[in-house]
C-alpha cells in the first residue's frame, strides 16, 4: 500500500507539472468539502490532490478523475492544496464521492490533523485492543476487537 | 357576608398572583437555559451543516429517484422528549399523519416521545420503532449510528423513505423538511450510476448505510436547534403573558383591597352615625 501511495505520488507529480505547462485555462478544478460531523476542515476548497486510503486500495484523486464511491479505511488522508502544501489527516472510517463534475466529498467518522497524534498513546490503544481481542467472546466483541485493532495499528503507522 | 365575600376575593386574588409571579420565575429561567442550549446547538449545527450538506451530494449528483414499489414507504421523524417548545413536535406529526392517511403502507420510526403521543392514538400499527431519550444531551455521531444500526437490523424494507425534521432558518422561525431516503435498489437503478466507476454491491451498501447514519444525524442537529430556538420563543412570550396577567391581578388586588377598606370604614361610620342619631 505504501508503494502504490508513493508511486502515485510520483505519477502525479509529474501530472500536476504537465497541468502548470499547459496554463491555467485547461487544468481543471477540483472542490473538495472534507468534513466530520463536529468539524469542518475542508468546505468546497479548490484542491490539487487528495489521497485517500479505502478499502478497495488507496487512491489518489485529481481533477477530473472518473466518478466513484468509496468506502475510507483506518489511514491517513493527504490533501495537496492549491498553494503547494500538504495537510495530513488520519481518518478513522467514513465514505467518499467522486462526481462527475469534480466535486469530492469527503466524510468522515472522525478526522484530526496527524500532528495532534500521540504515539505513546496510539501503541497502548494497540496493546489493549490486543488484549481485547484475546479476551473476546462473542463474535460481536471479536470484530470489535479486531476494528479496535485494525484503527490502532493505523494511527501508530501515521504518528511514524 | 359582603364584608367576608370581599377577603375571601382578596385572599384568592393574592394566591393566585403568588402563582403566576412563580410561573413568571420558572419560565424566565427555562429561557435562559434554552438560550444557553440553543448558542451550543447553533455552534455545533454550523460545523455539522457542511458534513450534511456533503451526505446528500451524492444522490443529487447520481440523480437517484425514489422507487414506486410495494414495499411501502419508510418516515424517520425526528422530535425529542421534551415539550414546551411550540410547534416544533405537532408540525411533525400533523405531516406524518396526512401522509399516512395517503400512503396506508408507510412504516414509521419515531426518534423522540412527543411525536410517539401524537401517532400513537390513530397510527399505532404503523409504528415501527420508537427511540426515546433524545433531547437531554446533545445529539453525536454514535446516537445517529445507534439508530441507524438498529433500523438496518430490523431488516425494514422500504420503496422509498424520508427523514422528516425540523431544519433551523433563524432564532425565530424554523421549517419543517424533509430528506430523502433511498434504498439501495433505488441506488442501484440510478439514472448516473453508470457514470460512477467499480461500484460493487458491497460497497453500495456500506455507502448507504453509512449515509443514513450521516443524515440522521444532521437531521437531529438541525432539530434540535430548531427545539431550543422554539422553546427559548415560547418561554419567553410564556414570561410576558404572565407578566401582563400579574400587572391585570395587581391592579384587580389593589382595588380590591381599597373596596375592602372603603366598605369597612363605611360601616364604621354609618354604624357611629347610627348610634348618634339614636342618641
């Protein structure tokens, strides 16, 4: 996943380069609104790039990518903005929409800036969903325990 | 017994004003708190407003109709448990009952227990769920999945569906709205849907069902700003009326009062007159 993140990045490096070439006029725009139900971060903000880990794979979208849904997996959501910097976010679950007109909506269960993470506090999340798990009875409190799992190992992986 | 008829006035007139100066108390202080609940409701709609706007792009975009099938059709109205808010439950359920009386095949969830006394005379057998204890804290994220989690599980199955609620214009007025509900099939049969690439059932579904936990959820922000806005209306208007009654009770009691003595000091005097004329 990482290489395939990485790779993209590289794709679309060279992508946004061949679009600064070409000149405003034709580079299409992309409006994002990125929200949680207690915050906004992002409210129809033209955006170079978003990357976005789901679980059919983590993908990038630029302007003008081919309309699709997906469902957001434990990760970091990356946006490059118009002026060249980059925000993280880790994203615990939610859904995100591609339309045919370029607008992406990005909604999340919950999103913090990746900066806020406390790793010390991410690996004991770990350490007790672990022990969550081995101590689990039902079905139900397994697959919470193993959701529990799967959001803990990716917040360690983002403080890293 | 004029005399006793005219203490026995005074003495209710004095209760009864005793009694509006404490409705006065309490509905001003209701006020004051539904003031102080409805600045936090704003606050925390405004910042919900883009993530609901956002929920509902998608079947917008994708131009997702309602089904015209026999499985009926689904309401989620959302109200709270608590009253003395003005119109904000009975505009809810006078709608949901002219909807029924047109669609007799209509399930409907009740979030909140004013709106449960209201259908539940006429309409009990279309009564899916009832979820109470809404309205005491602020509505999360986890309350909307709750619910929404046990509407999946029910297995209710719907042709089309509307979340009815009441949507927050200013601190004076609100309007009843509602919010679409599609099924999954309805998804599925989208005109745009096409358009929109390596979609599987799968990931329909949790899309769905995770929007459904997303509208909600808006939909409860947004009543419950509409709740207290109200409230903080109708306690206030509550305050003035009760206000004026004290000024009309007063002015009742202070003449009163005077015919009282005045009668006294006649009978005083006609009685000394009385008996000087006797003399």
């Amino acid at each position: 996943m990482a290489l395939t993140r990485s790779a993209l990045r590289l794709f679309s490096g060279r992508f946004t380069q061949a679009c600064q070439v070409r000149g405003y006029a034709d580079a299409p725009s992309m409006s994002l609104t990125f929200a949680a139900p207690s915050q906004v971060l992002y409210n129809n903000i033209s955006v170079k790039q978003i990357d976005v880990p789901s679980f059919s794979g983590s993908f990038g979208i630029l302007p003008a990518h081919v309309p699709t849904l997906a469902v957001l997996k434990p990760g970091v959501v990356t946006v490059f903005e118009n002026d060249g910097s980059t925000k993280k976010f880790f994203v615990s679950s939610g859904t995100v929409t591609i339309n045919e007109d370029s607008t992406v909506q990005l909604l999340a269960e919950e999103a913090v800036p990746v900066d806020t993470l406390d790793i010390s506090a991410a690996k004991e999340l770990l350490a007790q969903s672990q022990s969550q798990l081995a101590s689990a009875s039902s079905e139900v409190a397994k697959a919470e325990a193993e959701i529990s799992i799967e959001v803990s190992e990716a917040l360690v992986k983002a403080c890293e | 017994s004029q005399q006793v008829r005219g203490m026995a006035t005074l003495k209710m007139i004095s209760i009864r004003l005793k009694s509006v100066k404490n409705i006065q108390k309490i509905t001003q202080s209701m006020k004051m708190v539904s003031a102080a609940k409805y600045t936090k409701a704003e606050r925390e709609l405004k910042l919900a407003r883009p993530y609901g706007i956002g929920a509902q792009e998608f079947y917008k975009k994708a131009e997702v109709k309602g089904e015209e099938g026999e499985k009926g059709q689904l309401i989620i109205a959302v109200s709270s448990d608590r009253g003395l808010c003005g119109a904000v439950h009975s505009s809810i359920g006078r709608i949901v009952k002219t909807d029924i009386a047109a669609n007799p095949n209509t399930k409907v969830v009740i979030v909140g227990d004013k709106v449960r006394n209201i259908l539940q005379r006429l309409y009990a057998k279309n009564i899916a769920m009832v979820v109470t204890e809404v309205g005491r804290k602020p509505a999360v994220f986890g309350d909307a999945a709750l619910v929404a989690q046990s509407i999946i599980n029910s297995g209710i199955e719907f042709s089309k569906g509307k979340i009815l609620f009441n949507a927050f214009r200013t601190v004076v007025s609100f309007r009843t709205t509602e919010m679409p509900l599609y099924s999954q099939n309805a998804v599925a049969n989208a005109s745009k849907l096409p358009v929109y690439d390596s979609l599987d059932s799968d990931v329909i579904q949790s899309y769905t069902e995770f929007s459904l936990a997303s509208l909600l959820f808006y939909s409860m922000k947004e009543n419950a700003t509409s709740e207290q806005s109200s409230r903080m209306t109708a306690m206030d208007n509550a305050s003035k009326n009760a206000g004026e009654m004290i000024d009309k009770l007063t002015m009742t009691f202070n003449r009163t009062r005077q015919a009282v003595i005045t009668r006294e000091l006649i009978e005083i005097i006609s009685g000394a007159a009385a008996l000087e004329t006797k003399n």
